[in-house]
C-alpha cells in the first residue's frame, strides 16, 4: 500500500480539505471552540465577546486583475471576522518570501496591505518575516490573523437556521477564481474579469444593524458558493433549494466558465457573503445590504426546506432539479 | 448571455417536453443513447431528465475519452512520469484516473513533473524552452482533439523541435456505435450522435448506421434546448417508422464536417484497431502515428515496462461504458468509489457517467 500523500486537491476548499479538516486535525486538536469549525472563533473574557482566526494566503500569480495577494491577505481575515458578526479591531501579518523576489514587488505588496487596513479601519500591530531558499517557497506566502469583538445579541450560527429561512448573495459569483485562472494561465479575453475582492465589514455591520433576523453569514471563498452550502446543510436537518435563474452570474465569468468547463457555483469569491435570515426580515436586510457599495446587487437566491435534509437541490433554468454537491478535488480543465 | 440564454429558456424547454410525451405517450419503452458525454452532463446539469416521460429511457454511452482509455494506458504514462527528464503534460481529466496503483495526480505529489495543459500547443511551447527535457503530450480523445494534436506535431516539426513527444491513445467514433448496435445485448432506438464530434466528422458519418441497421440517429448541440429538440426528432423518426441522419446542430456541424481538420488528422495519422475500456478491441476505431511522424512517437522512443494492468474487481465501468448497466447497479458506487477515492475511470472524468450521476443526481 501506497503511503498517502498530500495532494493539490487537500487545498481545494473542497471536499477534501473537509476531511482532512475533520480527520486529521480536529481529533487531536478538539476543544468546543476549535469543534465549532466557523470561520472565526468566538470566546468570552472578561465580559467581552472576542473573534479570532487566521488564514494565510498563497495565490499565484500574486497580482492579478482587481487586486494583489496583499489586499487579499487583509480583505481575507477581515471578512472571516466579519461572518462571525465580529468588528475587526486588529491583525498581525506574518511573511514567507522566497529567496530572489524583488524588493521592488514586496513593496508594492506592502503598500497594497497599508491600504487595505486603512480602507478596513484596523491597525496591523505585529508581525513576522522568515526568507526561505529559491524554489522551497513561491515568492511570497502571507499569513494574517485578525482580532474583533462582538456586539451584545449578535448571534450568528447554523443552530439558528429555520426551514423557511431566505438565502441572499451580495453580488455576482465566481469573480475572484476566473481572474486569478486567467492570469494564471495567460488566458486572455477581451473584457478583463476582475477579481471581486472587498472588505466585508462595512456592509455586515449595517445588515446587523438593520434586523435581528440574520441567523448565519458565511463567505463563500475556496470551493466557491455550492462548497459553503454544502458544509451549512451538512449533517443537518434541513436542506438548501436554490433556483439557478436566481443566480448572479456575470456575463465574462460565464463565457469563461462555459469555455473552460467549470461551474461558476464552485468558483472561489472573495468579496462575496451568503446571509440566512428570517423571510419576514428579507426586505430590511436587502434595504440595508444595497445601500452598501459591497451589497448593491444584493438578491435571494433560495431558501431552507425540510427535505431532503442534508442536500443542495438547484431548480434549473429549464425546470428540473439537479442536486449539487461539494467541490470533489480540483476543478480540472476538460478535453473537450 | 448570447447563445446560452436563448437555448436554456424555460418556456420552449416546457413546450419541447410537452412535444415530447406527446410523442411518446402510449408508446412502449424508448431507449436513446447519448453518445457523448458531454450530452449526459447536459441531461443531469439541467435536471432534463424531470422532463421526460418515464417510458423514455436516455442510456450513456461510451463517449466519454477518459473513461474509455484503458487502464495500461495510464499506468504507461504514470511510468513516463516517473522517468528522469521527463514531463508528462496531459488535459485536465486524465489527472486523477487510477492506474493499476497510482494516478498522475499521486505521481505529481511524489515529485513527478506533470503539467495540465489546455492545449498540446502549450506542451509544445514549454517543450521549446525546456529544451533540456522530453516533454510527452498524452494524446487522448476523439475527432474533437485528434487534430490538434496532429498540429502540435507538425508545428514542432516545422520548429525544429525534437524534445516534444506524444503518448497516443486517440479514438473515432462512429466504430463504437456500430460495436454496440451489431453485438445486440443492448436495444438502442436511437442515437443522439455527439456533438463536437460532428462537427469534425460531419454529420454524413453516421449514414451508415440508419441505412445498415435501420437506427435513427440525430446529432445534437449540447444546450438543454438542443437535446430536448434531439429527442423530439428522434422520437418522431421512430413513431413514423424512419431511420435517417438529422442535424439538430445546425450551427455547428455540416455534412462534410471540417475538411481542414480531417486532412490534417489524414496527414498525420493512420487507422488502427484500439482498445476501449468495456468495449474490448474494436477494429478501426484508433489512431496511430503515420511512419513519417514516429519520431514524436513516446512509445517507438522511449522505453518503460509495466506490469499488466489492472483495476478493481468490483468496477463496472466497462459495463457503463456499454449502456447495460448503470452506476446505480454498481456496488461500489458512493459508497467506497467517489469523485475523491475513485476505482474506476467513469467516477473521474466530468464527463463519466458515475461522477455525472454522483455530482448532480439527488435519486441515488
């Protein structure tokens, strides 16, 4: 027998990084905090209502249309705040370069990061470099982990779902994966398809603002939107009807898609939220997200039912119903 | 989106289903075929299979170019893999189909230099720059990429490039629809005849099949419109008792097909039986290098051994593959075979029917 390896796939997003994440990290590492697998982790201390989380950031190429692996490294660890309902209050940064990378890039890079904390309101207030040899790194990994605070009532978490409860998206999908593939692969097309990366904050602190009624945010980066909502349903009682007409989908990211083979609904966003939210909250929480310039687009894309539980069902354009499951491995480029 | 939109629109898509159980309506069961397998993720994409009546059965078949590739095949290109100075650059689906006991994908974490490729020419490409290394292009797939291929080798001969090699497995296609309608374990009353082929092969090629076993064949485009009106002319040759080839995809395909592709494929390639996962031998149905071009040839220039090949004992992709069985019959399926683990090849491809079945259908 073969000895298991790590495999490209394990960093999808998808559903082996779930297992890899359930498997091979939880058990030895398990307490309720960690068990809760939400995308930043809330304790109490001293009174105070703390999220924390981290990710770090390894994109290639590390600048691409609509932004660089810097904004990214911000935008990234705030937004994983921002679904725990948290107000980011600070961040650390920590930087693997390989040996060789121009300095001119890393400043840049780094410019790039000033301004995004700036644009955020948060201070980076500690970090880290460590330089590794050409070749054992791929120019610059980057490393953030941000600290905020939550508000007194702000409860944001799967155990509230209702069946009957409205799914919303602010915007059109898909955006961040095609422009990141496209650079990558020197694909050109004649409307360049800009990454969607934005800061989150700003618009979930006005939705919490505006009602009571939301029950869950999550972002649907790696693994893309079908990812998350799999992991939502996921051992569940209740299950996800989507209707794809509903589906904000821009007309570049679908060309490219349908040219590729991909399906937009497993391609990664990074500016993107999906709100649950009670169905008599709707029009206040969409009121509020389309005053955001993050949530103009902001629509229902589906709602929770009973059946079949633990299941994403897609009504399709043309009237049937198809089941969509987690990203398995990478998403591959087809023959034909 | 323009020429997305209008062939996925919901009230023609409403009209053609009810177009189609009027046809169908008192009719003993129907079973079509959809060649390719393209065709069938559009059926489970787009949930068509909700629009058609039950006595209407729509069967895989075997046109899915990974899915068919043999499994010593893949065990030869893991073994190319392995060799120093090499780099094996292949399509994307080929990436993860087991071999006998490993994949491109388990290959590359172990340190093998495999890269995906979204055209030969890109191999061909980092071939002249790597003029260090042997670059192999394993060649798989039917008229759709056969050409390409052929342009990658005369474009490397014109380059002067001698490091570029390909690993070929290409395939046609009308020899297998003749395998399954002249072996008779399978009834097919109709063939959707697959789209991009077509449009290489010219939907001419098919004559043979309705006029020698008298089967009604259309050829279709790959919108959720295309095949639903597929279906309505298919039923309606067979209500008024025809056989003959009708082109559906009329945007695409002609009767000649593309003449340029095809000599270029002619100049390059030669005829030659091939193996089909499922299927066995069937004569006429690959392709191999002519004499003149063997010297891009891997296997005529680089030796590697294997060990005979094999796969899973409970996999039934073979059978698949042919329409008499489907992934529901199987019994591995979902339960230890899966898109992540997969044992067979039709679990890999997205265009395999067992990963089409386990990503989009909600009645297994």
């Amino acid at each position: 027998m073969e000895p298991e390896r790590i495999l490209l796939a394990h960093g999808s997003g998808g559903k082996l990084s779930y297992d890899l994440i359930r498997e091979l990290f939880l058990p030895p590492l398990h307490n309720p905090i960690l068990a809760t697998l939400a995308d930043a982790a809330i304790f109490s201390r001293q009174g105070m209502r703390l999220a924390i989380t981290t990710d770090s950031y390894v994109v290639d190429p590390i600048f691409f249309p609509g932004g660089d692996i810097g904004k990214l490294a911000i935008y990234g660890t705030i937004n994983d705040l921002a679904m725990g309902g948290a107000k980011p209050l600070y961040l650390s940064i920590g930087f693997i370069l390989e040996e060789g990378l121009p300095l001119e890039e890393l400043r840049v890079l780094v410019n790039s990061i000033k301004e995004a904390a700036q644009q955020c309101g948060v201070d980076i207030i500690a970090g880290d470099t460590k330089v590794v040899p050409r070749g054992k790194g791929d120019k610059v990994f980057i490393n953030t982990t941000g600290l905020g605070v939550v508000s007194e009532g702000v409860e944001l978490s799967v155990d509230r779902i209702c069946v009957g409860d409205r799914i919303i998206i602010n915007g059109f999908i898909g955006e961040h994966g095609i422009a990141v593939m496209t650079q990558r692969e020197g694909l050109e097309f004649d409307t360049p398809i800009n990454s969607d990366a934005a800061p989150l904050w700003g618009l979930v602190s006005q939705m919490l603002d505006a009602s009571q009624g939301l029950h869950l945010l999550r972002d649907p980066t790696r693994g893309g939107v079908a990812t998350v909502l799999n992991e939502v349903v996921g051992g569940n009682d209740f299950g996800i009807h989507l209707e794809e007409e509903a589906l904000p989908i821009g007309e570049g990211v679908m060309a490219a898609c349908e040219l590729l083979g991909l399906d937009p609904l497993y391609v990664a966003n990074e500016g993107k939220l999906i709100a649950f939210c009670q169905p008599d909250e709707v029009d206040s929480i969409l009121t509020a997200m389309k005053r955001d310039p993050y949530g103009r687009e902001a629509k229902v894309i589906g709602e929770v039912v009973d059946a079949p539980a633990g299941k994403v069902i897609m009504k399709t354009r043309v009237g049937g119903t198809r089941l969509l499951d987690m990203l398995t491995g990478e998403q591959l480029p087809r023959i034909c | 989106m323009k020429y997305i939109d209008e062939f996925r629109d919901n009230s023609l898509a409403r009209a053609l289903a009810r177009n189609i159980a009027h046809l169908a309506e008192g009719r003993p069961e129907v079973t079509l075929m959809e060649v390719c397998g393209t065709h069938t993720v559009t059926v489970f994409k787009h949930g068509l299979k909700d629009l058609i009546p039950d006595n209407v059965t729509l069967l895989a078949g075997p046109g899915c170019p990974v899915c068919v590739t043999p499994t010593d095949y893949i065990d030869k290109a893991i073994a190319y893999a392995r060799l120093e100075g090499v780099t094996v650059a292949t399509f994307g689906d080929l990436f993860r189909v087991p071999g006998s006991s490993s994949s491109l994908e388990k290959e590359r974490a172990k340190g093998g230099d495999i890269r995906i490729v979204y055209s030969p020419l890109d191999a061909l490409r980092f071939a002249q720059e790597n003029g260090n290394r042997k670059v192999i292009f394993l060649g798989v797939g039917f008229e759709t990429t056969a050409p390409l291929v052929a342009v990658s080798i005369q474009e490397a001969g014109r380059r002067g490039i001698r490091n570029y090699l390909v690993f070929i497995a290409h395939k046609v296609m009308p020899p297998p629809m003749e395998a399954l309608v002249s072996d008779g374990e399978l009834r097919i009353d109709g063939f959707l005849c697959p789209g991009h082929v077509s449009t290489i092969i010219g939907w001419g090629a098919y004559r043979f099949l309705s006029q020698q076993y008298r089967i009604p064949c259309v050829v279709a485009g790959f919108e959720p419109l295309d095949v639903l009106e597929g279906i309505v002319m298919l039923l309606r040759q067979i209500r008024n008792g025809d056989s003959q080839v009708e082109n559906q995809y009329r945007r695409a395909v002609r009767e000649q097909g593309n003449p340029r592709a095809l000599s270029i494929m002619k100049e390059v390639f030669e005829i030659a039986d091939s193996e089909w996962r499922g299927l066995g031998i069937i004569a006429g149905s690959g392709l191999t290098l002519r004499e003149r071009y063997r010297g891009y040839d891997a296997e005529a220039n680089i030796e590697v051994e294997i060990e005979p090949a094999s796969s899973h004992p409970g996999c039934i992709c073979g059978n698949v593959l042919k329409g008499v069985k489907t992934p529901l019959d199987c019994s591995l399926f979902r339960r230890v075979c899966t898109p992540e683990n997969p044992l067979g090849a039709c679990m890999v491809s997205s265009e395999g029917t067992c990963a089409i079945y386990y990503k989009y259908s909600n009645r297994a």
